[in-house]
C-alpha cells in the first residue's frame, strides 16, 4: 500500500516580531501556535519568518531580524522580500496560509498554489479595495464574527487558539488587578486606572506603548510603583505569572475588537475578565459566568 505523503504547508507570518515573540506580538504567537500543532499533527510545515525564529518544522528566512526590534531594517522593503521569498517556492508547496496581511494577495494571481489568508482584523477603508479585488483568488479566514466585513467572502470564521495546558491554574490570585496589552486609547488603559482607583486595588499594566502621548499624558503621572505599577512587555513565565496571578483582567475597551488574545489566555488561568461588551467580547466572556461586564454589574 502506498503512502500518502504529507501535506505540505507554508505558514507566512509577519515580520513585526519573532515568531513566536519574545514579549509582544499576537499575529507571531498566533502563528507559531498554528504552525506547532500542524507539525505535532505530521504535516511538513515550513515557517516563512524572521531568521531569528523557532519551530519544530522547517525555518525559511530571508528577514534577519523583525523590524520592530532592527531599526536599520526598513519594514516596507522587507516585507516585500519576505513575500516573494515564499511566492517564488509556491510549486513546492501545497498549501500557503498567509498570516501576513494583505500584501501577499498582490502575488496570488501568479501562482498556482492555493492560499489561506487569515484576516486578523476588521479591514480598513484603505485596505478593504485591495481584500475585495483579491477575494475571489484567495480563502479568507475572520477570527470572530465582529472580524467579518459584509463586502468579502469568507471560508470560515476561525478563533485564535492557544495551548491551554501552558497556562496554570491561578489557584491564589494576588490582590491586584491587571492590564495586559497595547497601550492606547482603544485598549482603556486610562479607564482602567480609574476603575483600579475606585475600587481601590492595586493596578498592575502590562504592555507595550503603542501611544507615546497618551501614555505620557494618561497612563504615566499615575504609576507609583504601589497603587499603579508598570512592567512593561512581559513574555514567557512573567507572562504566565501576571495572567494567572490577577484577581481579574481589566479589558475596557473602546473599540470593536476583532478578538482578545490575552482574554482567552486569562481565562485559561482562571482569571476572570472585566470587559466592556464591545467586539468580540460578548463571544469569549460569559457574563456572571467568566467575566463581567461592567455596565451591567456594580463591580467593587
């Protein structure tokens, strides 16, 4: 009998970050998630990443290091490179799942190779002409329903998943709360520094500053080191400790959010989750049962 020999995959991530990321990068982590599991499944997967990247299947690289952490490396021209670099393998490949936005969908027409595309958000005003003069070419895959635009057409509707076993159980929460993400006006920092203050728990922030001013403006007077405290991006074990260790996660969003990632990981800590029922958040949080939503439930 003969063997059917497995099926060969090209999972194209980004390049912003490390895939997986050492601290920050969900669009990384999400791919490498992926990537693992198809591996640990038997398929011959090949990660198109940055050359600093890990994986148990094969590494293809031609980006040395991701943009975000090399100044020197202009992100438009590598990206560009980073794309040609899997396009120009196409006919060794089966399948190309295009974690990577929307610049791979220019080179679709071109290859016989069919291709996956994740979108990782709700497309914009600008980026939207470009999904829809390429949706006939490609499969999109939306991670939630509020991912989904009514101009494309999509193959299905996917959530991020995670490794749960990699989160521990947060058996004795310590009494603080806990932002985790991007620092910005979307993601509530700010809001989530009232809400700490007015029911008088220490506030624990974690993240990124994507908004300079708002941080200086917003976020920074109120850090003492005891009432607020910021630590910045965290990764690996500080990243598990921080998620598992809140009494709650604060996710005050003030936008439609097209899924939380560290809202399911909290979740598989035991953490419960404060969220405004904006986006995604009605979809992965149970009120009364996961999490709560604010305006609906007096939390203190």
């Amino acid at each position: 009998m003969t063997q059917t020999a497995p099926l060969r995959i090209a999972m194209l991530a980004p390049i912003a970050w490390r895939t997986p990321p050492h601290h920050y990068g969900p669009w990384e982590l999400s791919t490498s998630v992926l990537t693992e599991a198809l591996v640990a499944r038997g398929l011959d997967v090949t990660l198109f990443a940055t050359q600093d990247s890990a994986t148990a299947g094969t590494l293809a690289g031609v980006v040395p290091r991701p943009y975000n952490d090399a100044p020197g490396i202009d992100a438009k021209v590598w990206e560009m490179r980073h794309v040609a670099h899997v396009m120009e393998r196409a006919g060794e490949i089966d399948l190309i799942h295009n974690q990577a936005d929307f610049v791979p969908l220019a080179f679709s027409r071109m290859v016989r190779t069919p291709i996956v595309t994740t979108l990782h958000g709700m497309p914009s005003e600008r980026i939207l002409p470009m999904l829809e003069e390429y949706q006939h070419d490609v499969d999109y895959v939306a991670i939630s329903a509020t991912d989904r635009s009514p101009n494309l057409r999509y193959a299905a509707t996917i959530p991020h998943g995670i490794v749960v076993d990699a989160f521990p159980f947060g058996a004795e929460p310590v009494r603080e709360l806990l932002f985790f993400g991007r620092i910005h006006p979307d993601k509530g920092t700010a809001v989530a520094i009232e809400v700490a203050r007015a029911a008088g728990i220490p506030l624990h922030i974690a993240g990124i500053v994507q908004d300079e001013r708002y941080f200086e403006e917003e976020v920074r007077p109120h850090i003492d080191g005891v009432t607020v405290r910021y630590s910045g991006a965290l990764g690996g074990a500080e990243r598990l400790s921080a998620l598992g260790s809140a009494m709650a996660l604060l996710h005050l969003i003030d936008f439609e959010e097209p899924f939380g990632l560290s809202v399911v990981e909290a979740l598989a800590c035991g953490t419960p989750v404060i969220a405004f029922r904006r986006g995604s958040m009605p979809d992965i949080v149970r009120d009364g049962v996961t999490g709560f939503d604010p305006r609906r439930n007096a939390i203190t």
